[in-house]
C-alpha cells in the first residue's frame, strides 16, 4: 500500500505544518492566529475548486 506523502501537495504539506504548529502552540493566541491561518488556506482551496467547476 503506497503511503499517502506518496502523492502529497505543497497545500496537503502546509495543511500539515500549521496543524503541527497548532498542536504544539503554547497559548490561545497562538492557536487563534494558527486557526485563521488555517482558514486562510480553506478559503482559497474552496476558490480553486469553484474556479474548476465554473470552467467545466
């Protein structure tokens, strides 16, 4: 069974480094700027896939 960094993205790899440092922050506010972050990038991943649809 091929592991799943096998097929990774720079965006499946962000996801994974801000959720690293989410679960390692040391206080709510660190976690509140790690959690917009983190919406951040939803956001535009939800942008691309939407761009994607309109185009078919």
């Amino acid at each position: 069974m091929a592991s799943s960094t096998d097929s990774s993205t720079p965006v499946d790899d962000e996801v994974r480094q801000l959720y690293e440092r989410y679960q390692a922050a040391e206080s709510d506010a660190e976690r509140r700027a790690i959690a917009l972050e983190m919406g951040e990038l939803d956001g535009r991943r939800h942008a691309e896939i939407y761009a994607a649809l309109e185009d078919e």
